[in-house]
C-alpha cells in the first residue's frame, strides 16, 4: 500500500531541499539545496536514508502533516520546536523532542510549531518521498518555479507521496547534537574587492555586530547596525557570485548570500563566509547577533579538513532512544485525586 504525507497545514515557508544541483549556474540556476546541510544529513541518517536525499526545510513555522498509509518512520534535525504527534483515533497527544526518529502510523498527525530560535529545521521520511527530480535534484528553487514539490512551499491538502509504503519496527534513534548549535562569529576570506575597503574600516567590520534583519530569505540576509564607507564606490562589472559571499550595496549595509543567491553580481564583495560555516549560517535569522573575522587560506582549509571529519563521524552520534518507562496507572490515579470525593458509609451511620 502506497504512504503518503497529507499537509493540513504549510506553515509560514516549508519546502522540500536536498544538497542542491551542481552545474547549471551557468544557466543562472543557483546550486540552492538546504541553508543547513549538516542538519539535513542528520535528519536523514536518523531514517536510514542517504545524507542528500530530500527532506522537509521549515522555517519560523511548521507545519501539520497526516500519515495517509500504513506507517511511516520521521526524523527531525536542527532549530529548536514544539513537534507533537497526535493520534486521531485515541485522541491521544506525545510530545516529541528534535534530534530523534519516530515511527507514525496510519491517521496520526504530527505538528511542528513555532522554532524557537531562527534557522531551519529538517522533517525526513524514511526512503524519501516520492517525487521526480528537476536537474538532477529534489530541492525546490522558489525563485525559479522548479524542484521540490511542484516548484513552490507546501499548500493545504498537498499529498506528497513516499517512496515506502510501510516502515518495519525497530528502536528509534537520537542523535547527539552538539554541533548543530548556532555560532556568534563567521570566519571569512577577503572577497575580490576586498580592497574597496580602507584598512581601517576593515578593521572597524571585523570588529562589529550586525543584526539580521527581517528582509532574510532563502536568497540571503540583509544585516543591520553600522554602515560601512567604501574607497571606491559602490558599483562593479558583475562577476560571479557563491554561497557566503559578503556584498556592500549603496546604502553601506552588508548582504550576506544564501542557498538561492543570484548567480552574478554587481556590488562590491568584501569577504565569503568559509564552507565550513556555511551550514551554521542557516541556522541564524531574523534578529540573530552575528559578526566575522578574517581568517587566512591555510586556516580556512584547516577548518573544512576538520568540518569534513565531522560530517564523516556523524553516524556515530547516533544512539538508540531509551524506551518510554512503562505507566503507572495506580500512581496515575493518585495524581489525579480522583478518590477525594469519597464518603466513609460507615462513619456517616455511626
């Protein structure tokens, strides 16, 4: 029988990402994919599925979704949020936590609330959903109408349909976390006109904090606080542009580009966040307090050496998920005083 997710709600901006399609920016298709790939790889491995198969991005909002089918294994990875599952048919209510897997069956519906911080969190299926690729990928370019489901966010009443139509039983996972939290400081490189730039206001950018403003989106974060003065103007011949890249428009406040940037470019680039931050850059948003330091080539190949054996060591920071201690249903009724109202016959006679 086949499974599917029913979406009774979308929430703000949910949409299916994988690790992106290389080779077509050419074309003017950004390579996109998951603002975080490291937490799309853990919520992956937790179902047992390939760390760049598609999954669910949420941000600010999640959605609710329905298991039409016989059952159906989930793994949630990333930014905090209040995640429910719900049984319809005994009305029943568990709260889950994020950064563990769980077993849903026919008619239960799972709801993700608010995040409780900014970033992105990552709903995967077990064996994937069942969805052609668009250029080589799943991912959803919003920008472009293409990818994903139907090359837009999740609607009320979409179906997506999975790849399996049952998930066997066995112990659910949890994954150790620890470095999914978000950081303060992004280590960069000097952009092509880094230059543009006087030695003292590169010094006066490296040692500041920006907020990120609510112009964010999948394209990029638009960061308030302190305008930056450049020597040579605002404008160059547009050249390409990548994921991190650090851009001074004419009103002086930095843009720092995300999975759906533009694949030109024509302001100014002072730095690019490493790869080896880029995950951690999905995971900061609205409001978020960020600044940067400049960091050499050596360093910067240092960190993605080392960013590298974190991904390759994520599997073992999976663990089995300690079973629920069974119900006490002598303590339970205890708790709830449901015997408070009983009169002694006995002494009432005497």
């Amino acid at each position: 029988m086949s499974a599917a997710l029913r979406v009774v709600s979308p929430g703000l901006m949910t949409t299916v990402q994988d690790l992106g399609r290389v080779g077509y920016q050419r074309l003017g298709i950004p390579v996109g994919g998951a603002l975080d790939s490291l937490s799309l790889r853990a919520a992956n491995l937790m179902v047992g599925n390939p760390p760049d198969a598609g999954a669910l991005e949420i941000v600010v909002q999640g959605p609710v979704l329905k298991l039409e089918g016989a059952s159906a294994r989930i793994g949630l990875a990333g930014a905090e949020a209040e995640v429910a599952l719900l049984d319809e048919a005994l009305g029943a209510r568990q709260a889950l936590g994020v950064g563990r897997s769980v077993r849903l069956r026919g008619g239960d519906v799972v709801r993700v609330g608010a995040l409780s911080r900014p970033g992105a969190l990552y709903l995967a299926v077990e064996g994937g959903f069942d969805i052609p690729p668009a250029l080589g990928s799943l991912s959803t370019y919003l920008r472009g109408g293409f990818g994903g489901w139907q090359g837009r966010a999740l609607a009320p009443d979409d179906l997506l349909p999975l790849a399996k139509g049952e998930a066997p039983e066995r112990a659910e996972l949890v994954l150790d976390a620890r470095d999914l939290a978000p950081i303060r400081r992004f280590r960069v490189l000097e952009g092509p006109q880094g230059d543009y730039l006087s030695p003292e206001e590169r010094e006066l950018f490296f040692r500041r904090e920006y907020v990120v403003g609510f112009g964010w989106s999948r394209m990029g974060m638009r960061l308030e606080g302190e305008k930056l003065r450049l020597a040579r103007g605002h404008d160059v011949a547009s050249d390409g542009v990548v994921r991190g890249s650090i851009q001074v428009p004419g009103d002086g406040l930095p843009i720092v580009l995300l999975a759906e940037h533009q694949t030109t470019g024509g302001y100014p680039k002072i730095g690019v966040v490493i790869s080896a931050d880029l995950p951690a850059l999905g995971r900061v948003g609205p409001g978020s307090k960020i600044g940067f330091e400049l960091v050499t080539l050596e360093e910067a190949e240092a960190a993605a050496r080392a960013f590298a054996a974190v991904v390759e060591k994520l599997p073992a920071r999976l663990a089995p998920l300690a079973p629920e201690p069974p119900l006490d249903l002598a303590a339970r009724l205890r708790e709830a005083n449901l015997v408070s109202g009983v009169i002694d016959a006995q002494a009432f006679l005497s």
